[in-house]
C-alpha cells in the first residue's frame, strides 16, 4: 500500500517567531504584511537570520511576544 507525502513544513528549525506566528494562526505572508516586510525576509528570520530593530519590534506586536521571548534575549 503507497504511503502519501505531505507537504507540510514545521516551524524553521523551531525558531519562536515561526512558532509564535503559528500559533496565531498566520502564514509568513500573511506577517509579513502585517510588519511591513517581504515573506523571504519572514522567512529567513524563522530560519535564524536577525531582523533590523524595526522588523523585531513590528513582529513582537504583531505576535503578541516580547522581543526578548522571540529573538532569544530573555535569561
């Protein structure tokens, strides 16, 4: 019996904007848009990139989070 593929990414690599973003139930455009950014730049920061201070804050309030919780400056 042939298996089916999905195609269905997971958060990149875990990263808690992509979790976050998931979470609240939108696609990488979708925050994209509401941050004022391209989706390849939603993209590259869920696969580790680090966004421009104005990117990271749209995003934290976008999301709901802190910087800190999304970006990893929380102890």
């Amino acid at each position: 019996m042939p298996t089916e593929t999905v195609n269905r990414r997971a958060p990149e690599r875990g990263h808690p904007v992509a979790a976050a973003r998931e979470r609240a139930g939108l696609t990488q455009q979708q925050l994209a848009e509401k941050v004022g950014a391209g989706r390849a730049t939603i993209a590259r920061i869920e696969a580790g990139a680090l966004p421009s201070v104005r990117i990271a804050l749209a995003i934290g309030r976008a999301l709901g989070g802190t910087v800190e919780s999304l970006f990893g400056g929380e102890r």
